[in-house]
C-alpha cells in the first residue's frame, strides 16, 4: 500500500455535498431562554445544548473565555453533514471542567485531628416525591414485578422497620438471572431535565448483597432511561440497617419517571430484605460530589492530591478519601484546606465528553480539563474528528466502585467498534493512563482507519496505548504520525499508580488481527519505563507494524521491551538489524526550542529536520506547509526556514 494513501472519508462536512445546517451560540453569560442563534441571544448551558434536538450540518459554539462545569453528550451527523461543537470570540478556548470546585471554608467540615471533610450532601429544596415513603397505612404505591421464574414475596412489616410504623419486607423464592426478573418499583414521579434528585434509604438484609443502583427510568416501553446513572454501581447491603444516598441528574421532563430497584441475580434465594426510610426528592446540585473524586488539584496545577482506599492511610497533607456511601471527601490538612490551597478541584469520576454511539461530529478548539475519566470516551464511534483540542489533568477515577480499587482514564479513547477517526493538532498533558488510545475486549470488534497526527503529548503514563481482544477481533490501517512525545511517566498519576509504567507506545497482549498499523515520523523522547512496550506481542505481530523515520531518545534503561529482546538506547542499531525494522529512525536529543516551557518547536540544529519520510500529511500542528526542507521533519513541528 502506497505510504500517502488514507483511506478516512467525510472528514470535512463543509462544501459540496455536505449540509448547510443552524449555528448556536453558548456563553456563560447566556440564558437558557434565548434562541441560541445569535451571539447576542446566547444559552448558557451545556445542558441547554445536550437537550437541543440537532441536525446533520448544525454547529454549536462556545464562548472563548468561559467554563461550563457540565458533561457534553454530543449527538451525531450523518453522511450528509457532521454536528461540530466549536469556539467563537478571542482569547482562551472555551473550557469543559469535569471538576467540582471546593475552595471555600464553608465547603469543608473539621472532623478532628488533621481530618476535614467535605460538607455532607443532606439538604433537601423540594417536596417529597415518593407518595409512600414509610409506609404508614399500607404499600400502596410499591409494586413488584418478576419474570423468567424469578419469584418474590412482598409486604408490609410493622414488626421490624427502621423508622415507624413500618418498612417493606421481601423474601426472594427464586432469584432468577438478570436484574429485571425481580423489581420493586415506585411510579408516577415528575421530574425536570437538567435538575437534581436525591433517593435516599435505609435497608437491611439477613443475606448481604450488593445492590444495583435504582434505575430511574420511563414507566413504560422502551423503558428509556430518564437519568444519570448513579455512583457506584454497586453498594454493599448488609445485616444492618444503613443508610443508602444517590444522585440523578434528569435528562429529559415527564411526569412518568419510575424509581426501579432491580434485584433478580443479586438478592440471594432465601434472604429477606428490608427497605425503609425512603426519600426522593429535588436537591442542589452546585457542589455534588456524586461519583468518585479521583484526583485534587490545587492551587492551579501547582499539585495534585494523594488518593487512598481506606480512611485509615489518612496521615500525610494532600492524601485524600472519597467516602462513597456518603459522598463526602475526606483530606488529610493541618488546618481548614480553604486556608492551606487557594484553589481545590476535585475531579470526577465521568468522561467530560461522552460520545457513545454517536457518529459524524467534530470537535474543535475546545479546552477539557480535571475529569477523572476520560476525556472524549465511549463506545462504538465513527466519523469522528477531534482536533485542535487542549486536554489535561484527566483520569485516576476508580472505575468499578465498590471493594475494586482500578484507577483509569485516558484522554481520547476510542472503545469496542471504531472506524474513521481522527485526532489531529491537540495537546495532551498530564494524563492518568494514555493520551491517545483505542482498545476493546471484543467480540468480533473491528477498528480500522483511525488516525492520530501532529498531537504534541507530554506528561502523561502512556502516550499511545493499543490492544483489541479477542483473536476474531480486526484492526487496520492505524495510523500513529508526525507526533511529538515526550517525558511519559514524569506525570501527577505516576507515583500513585499500583503499576507505574511510563512508556510511549504501549502494546498490551492484543491476539486481534491486525494490519497495515504505522508508525512513522514521531518524536519519542525520554520514559519512566520503556518508549516502546509490547512483551507479550509475537515476532509475527511485530513485524506487521509498520515504523520508521521515528525519532528515539532514552538515556537510562531499556528504551524498548519485547518478549525475548530488551534494547538500550545504545543498542538501537542491533534492533534495527535483528528486526529489521526503522532503517530511517534515529536515535538523538531532538533539540527543542524549549522543553521546560513546552515549546517542542525544532531548533536549526534539530537532527529531526528533513528526517522524515513523506506519509501525506500536508501540514504541520501550526498548519505550516509540509515540506519547508528536502523532506518532511519528524515530529509535530516543522522547522520554518527564514
């Protein structure tokens, strides 16, 4: 295949063909009852945006200078017109927090000792929704339903309750396999889109279970889900009363919203199970803290907290809890943390953007920051473009709850089925897991025709991770180019890591098939770990990645890893030979403007000037014309000449 071919199409929705659709304009300083369609009459909410119905061709523009702290959920294009969500004005690009911001006295509570922790979520603005919450006279209003033999008895108890007169006891006869076959339910709520809830109960259960998260969800079919999806997943009910919180955020305004707890396959045959107390109703949502805080951030980036998985290793400034039950922070501080940091973000555990089955958009000239997840992540892409985009200080949220303790989060991540995608001319900094990255664990996943060109990478674990599983799985034409890469592993999440890393390219065990997979014209300067990594990869996998013209720079340790071969920067020309791999790759400092300040530019002397190979691409991250030499220079940059 010939090196400038590319095989992406309706990368740019604009000019024939493609369609001409509506503009929206959002700036802080909106309101939400404006039209939208004009910079004088903008919205104000990410929120407002999400709820618009878009069209193929639409583009959504943020106001420079302003931040949203809300989670975009993009809607697709089609072939006739991609969704773009862009800027407008000057100035900074317009910014995506994932973050809640907990810099006041008022936010914090002293608990004793050197312990502060964050005010607890109790206060309730609006009416009780639940029309029998304790069931004072009867049940009514609780219904059960099962199906596929699962079988359940239900009633009131006035013997054994958490609060009187009475709770609701239910015994499991046979406790079926999913968690629909058994469901205890409350319907006819309202509910608001964009407004807060919280369910609130206590319960108990002679057999401890882990229960799901109450769906709230359309009293009827298709059963669409009306809300957030609480976290964690899963809380523990155990033989005691507890006390049991969750927060929905409501995506859409009906006066049919169900309140479902799905039981089948987790409430063991023969427990009983006691629920009490019960409460939902609407509460504040400025300040929440409704999923995992994986990550602190003070002071403006000057550092990040320590997380810990248990209360007790609360012993040093800066470590910190996240009490899930609760949903409170706890911060380990020698006084008030709002006297110690003047700035405290605390990153949650959501994917900023989440683009999951969404197709044909673009994003551009946006800035994302502090999400404890990923940044642009979801499942089962096309036809996406993310591109002159600012991503940093994402991930290390816990992405199981519960006993787990996983920590993840990548900046863009492309999971199961991904085809014709791009990433091009961003930075990504300071990132829990990779920059870059798309991964599955299958079945029969197929991505191909994904591209990643003229990103400049620093800081983060990995900068380019891969693996598809399982083997009847595919991958083809990849395309990892003209990148610039450096320091992986020198970021806030390395030394908190259960598995410090640090690597570069990252190839973790991928028995999918793959081909046409290149790597060529990259900068890969200095790892904590390895610049390239694949120890469980075959020579045969190896070989059917295409590299060269990279630029490779380790000083210590072993600059690349494989499953019977180890090499040293020094040793790069044994690698070359015995793999028979990169002839036009070099080893050398690639002599930046100035790497402290994270100009990554290429100096007059630049051994990467001219050193590469020609791959299509036409211009450079500054949009500069490709080649300004005799060839194309490696990296992000290319050197202009006077």
């Amino acid at each position: 295949m010939p090196a400038t071919v590319f095989l992406m199409t309706g990368v740019a929705p604009t000019g024939p063909g493609g369609a001409e659709g509506a503009v929206y304009y959002v700036s802080a300083q909106g309101s939400d009852r404006n039209d939208g369609k004009s910079e004088k009459t903008p919205w104000r909410t990410i929120a407002r945006v999400n709820a618009e119905p878009l069209k193929p061709g639409d583009t959504v523009l943020l106001r420079r200078g302003d931040h949203w702290r809300e989670r975009l959920v993009p809607q697709s294009g089609s072939p006739t017109g991609y969704v773009t969500y862009g800027a407008y004005g000057s100035g900074e690009k317009p910014l995506l927090l994932g973050s809640v911001n907990k810099s006041k006295s008022s936010d914090w509570k002293h608990e004793g000792g050197c312990i502060w922790a964050t005010v607890e979520p109790t206060e309730r603005i609006g009416e009780e929704m639940i029309g029998n919450p304790s069931f004072a006279r009867d049940a009514s209003g609780w219904h059960l339903h099962t199906e596929h033999g699962a079988a359940v008895e239900g009633s009131r108890d006035a013997a054994d309750y958490d609060s009187p007169p009475a709770a609701y006891r239910l015994r499991c006869i046979k406790a079926g396999k999913d968690g629909s076959d058994i469901q205890f339910y409350t319907n006819a709520l309202r509910v608001n889109a964009g407004t807060w809830y919280r369910l609130m109960f206590r319960a108990k259960c002679t057999i401890p279970f882990d229960l799901a998260a109450p769906h709230l969800i359309k009293n009827s079919p298709p059963w669409t889900s009306y809300g957030s999806v609480p976290w964690p997943r899963r809380q523990r009910i155990d033989r005691s009363w507890s006390t049991h919180v969750r927060f929905y955020r409501a995506n859409t305004t009906a006066d049919d919203a169900r309140l479902d707890f799905c039981l089948g396959g987790a409430l063991p045959e023969g427990a009983v199970l006691h629920v009490d107390s019960l409460s939902f109703a609407e509460c504040p949502g400025d300040g929440l803290l409704v999923c995992d805080v994986g990550n602190m951030i003070f002071n403006r980036e000057a550092s990040c907290g320590v997380k810990v998985w248990n209360e007790s290793d609360l012993n040093a400034q800066g470590k910190y809890w996240y009490d899930e039950d609760r949903h409170v922070l706890k911060l380990y501080s020698t006084k008030c943390p709002a006297e110690v940091y003047s700035d405290i973000e605390c990153a949650l555990t959501a994917h900023i953007i989440d683009q999951t089955n969404r197709c044909y958009i673009i994003y551009e000239n946006l800035a994302l920051k502090y999400g404890a997840a990923h940044g642009i992540g979801g499942a089962n892409t096309h036809h996406i473009t993310v591109r002159d985009c600012d991503i940093s200080y994402i991930g290390g949220g816990d992405q199981m709850g519960g006993e787990a303790t996983v920590r993840y989060g990548n900046g863009v991540e492309f999971w199961a089925n991904a085809h014709d995608n791009r990433v091009e001319r961003c930075r990504l900094w300071e990132i829990y897991d990779a920059a870059l990255t798309h991964q599955s664990n299958g079945p029969n996943t197929k991505q191909y025709n994904i591209v990643y060109r003229n990103n400049v990478i620093w800081n983060c674990e990995y900068s380019f991770e891969y693996w598809n599983r399982p083997n009847d799985s595919e991958t083809h034409h990849i395309f990892f180019e003209n990148n610039t890469c450096a320091n992986a592993g020198h970021g806030w999440g390395h030394t908190q890591r259960p598995d410090p890393s640090g690597r570069h390219l990252c190839f973790y065990a991928s028995p999918a098939t793959h081909r046409d997979f290149y790597v060529r014209n990259n900068i890969f300067f200095e790892a904590k770990g390895n610049a390239f990594y694949a120890p469980s990869w075959s020579k045969t996998q190896i070989d059917a990645l295409t590299m060269d013209a990279n630029c490779w720079y380790q000083a210590e340790g072993i600059m690349i890893h494989f499953k019977d071969a180890k090499y040293t920067m020094a040793r790069f020309p044994a690698y070359q030979t015995e793999w028979n791999k990169e002839p036009k790759s070099i080893v050398a400092d690639p002599r930046w403007v100035d790497p402290e300040k994270r100009d990554f530019h290429l100096t007059s002397g630049s051994p990467c000037v001219d050193a590469g190979v020609e791959v299509g691409v036409k211009e450079d991250f500054d949009r500069v014309p490709i080649p300004q030499g005799a060839a194309p220079d490696i990296g992000a940059y290319e050197f202009r000449r006077n």
